[in-house]
C-alpha cells in the first residue's frame, strides 16, 4: 500500500477512536448528573421525611415517633378529650361512654360524627381500634399500659400523665400538640388557662378551706393536694394537707366522716358516681350534720364527669369557672 495512504487511513481511524471516546465520557457525564440529581432527590426526600417527623416522650417518659403529625386518633381514656378539643382535632374516635364527654368539649354537632369504640374503659375493644385506623392512640397510663404492646404495628400509643398535679396535663397537652401538628394551638391553649388561674390567684382572699369528696355512699375517697383537683385548688383555696407524710402518689385516699370533721372544711365539693347524690346518701350518718360546710350550706354537688376526667387545660378552666363563684360568690359572683 502506499505510504501516504497508510497514513491516511491510520488517522482516519485515530479520529474514529477519539470520538468513541468523546461520545462514551459524554454518556457517562450525562449518567453521572442522572445519578448526583438522584441522589440528591432522595436526599430531599429523607430531610423532608425527617422535617415531618415528630418526636416526644409520654406521661410514662416513653419515647412516641410520627413519620408526620397524627390526623386521625382514637381516644381511649376520656382525659384526652378536652385536650384535642383545645387542638382542634376534627378526625376523633372514643370510647362509647365518654360520648357525653366529647358532647360537652366538642359540642353535639361536631362530636355526633366520632367513631365509637365499644367494651369498658379498662378493657376498650382492640377490634374496634384497629378498624378506625388511626394514626396515634390516647390512653392512660392506668389501665392502658397493655395496650402499647397489644397495639403494636396499629398504631404508637401516647399515655396520659395519671391524675397528678395540673401541670402535668398543661405538659400533655403541649406534647400531643407537637404529634398533631398544632403546637400553636396548645400554646395558646395553655397561655389562656394560666392567665385565667393566675387572674383567680391574684383576686381570690385564699380563707376558705375545701374538700373534693368522690364516690357513693359509704364507698367513697378524697383527693388530696396531690392530685391534679387538690393542686388546681391549692392555689385559690386554703386546700387541707391531708397525706401526713404519705405516697405523694397517693391522689386519692379513703377517709372517714370522722377524719373530715377532725379537718372541718369550710367547703364541700360531692363528686358523686352513684345514682343517688353523694350528699344525700351522707347525710343518714350522724357524724354528717356535724361538718361546718353542712352546717353553712355549703356542700355542692358537682358534675363529676367533667371533675373527674376533664384533666386538660380546658377541663382544669371549667372547674375554676365552677368553683369560684361558690367559693368567694362576693368576688366572683355567678354570671
């Protein structure tokens, strides 16, 4: 062949060369970009997951995670009640005996659509639960405390601080705000029911003494400054110290009609759970007409679903709207 077709042809080839290459380093740049966008798509996709995601500890200190904030709960405990009614939660299931409970929080429009769990509040129906799908469970931490195992896969299980100081659901209600996404809500919630004690704290003499009874007949305990009733009333009345060094887990104890008159409060609050009024039931003992409060007429009967189980913020206002007037009717006269 000749020499200077040889040369020729072997740079026709060098050429055919560089752009196979050129043509395969462009593919894998091209590839490259198409990997770094992936990667940087699930990148984005990770911190918005991870934005989402909500974290708090319970009333127990155990540790509850939402990929996002709850919509839809089920409230198995009744205490949770008056709290999500502050948050404005709309998608609410309970159980079938709290349904007065959620008509006075809610309102009877807008809790006649709640879901219905049936069985008793120590033993709610799992079936039930597990058929409204929800995103987060509100039980207590008594009796519920199975549940969180029971439940597992269901749903997490957020479990109530139990019946202690009022402060304790003040710091609930904050928490579920976070899980539902209206810490704004909560916030504004918990600023509303201090302004108001503190409001009833600055005018209230503090010069009564009162007890909160609750029970039936001769079956019946008191609350003591412990519990969240004791301590919500510490701070506008003169509340007897009745533990005496005892559990201050203690936030009920049974007492005798001879132990209350030995501490002789001026005010008493009946929470009665039977069908007959407390009082009343009371009153066939002799000790009964001794007590300075039945003497003065002052014993109230009280509503005690409200007293019992409104523990949130909205819960601990009413009590206050409720008591004051019968406490001090000279300063905070009935509206």
């Amino acid at each position: 062949m000749n020499l200077n077709l040889m040369k020729l042809a072997t740079t026709f080839m060098f050429i055919i060369i560089l752009a196979a290459c050129g043509n395969q380093a462009e593919k894998a740049e091209k590839q490259s970009v198409h990997t770094e966008q992936s990667t940087s798509n699930h990148s984005d996709k990770q911190s918005d997951n991870l934005q989402q995601q909500v974290s708090v500890v319970d009333g127990t200190g155990q540790k509850i995670t939402l990929e996002k904030p709850a919509k839809r709960i089920v409230e198995i405990r009744g205490s949770g009640l008056d709290m999500l009614a502050e948050l404005g939660v709309k998608d609410v299931t309970t159980q079938i005996g709290y349904q007065e409970l959620a008509n006075y929080f809610f309102g009877k429009e807008k809790a006649k659509g709640f879901g219905k769990i049936r069985g008793s509040w120590i033993e709610p129906n799992i079936e039930d639960i597990i058929a409204a799908k929800p995103d987060l469970v509100i039980g207590g931490a008594y009796p519920h405390a199975e549940l969180v195992n029971s439940l597992k896969g269901v749903a997490p299980v957020y479990l109530l601080t139990e019946k202690g100081h009022y402060m304790g659901a003040v710091r609930d209600l904050e928490r579920l705000g976070v899980l539902t996404g209206k810490e704004k809500e909560a916030k504004q919630a918990i600023n509303h029911f201090l302004t108001k004690l503190k409001e009833y704290k600055e005018k209230s003499p503090k010069n009564k003494s009162a007890l909160v009874l609750m029970g039936s007949d001769t079956n019946f305990n008191v609350y003591t400054e412990t519990s969240r009733t004791g301590s919500l009333l510490a701070e506008v009345t003169n509340y007897p110290k009745i533990l005496k060094g005892g559990n201050p887990k203690q936030y009920e104890i049974p007492l005798s009609l001879e132990e209350i008159l030995a501490i002789n409060p001026d005010v008493l609050f009946m929470e009665s759970l039977g069908n007959e009024p407390l009082s009343k039931q009371l009153s066939k003992n002799p000790v009964w007409s001794q007590l300075s409060a039945v003497k003065n007429n002052r014993v109230y009967e009280i509503d005690g679903k409200i007293w019992h189980s409104g523990r949130g913020t909205k819960g601990s206002s009413v009590i206050l709207d409720h008591a004051m007037p019968l406490l001090y009717p000279e300063i905070f006269p009935k509206k």
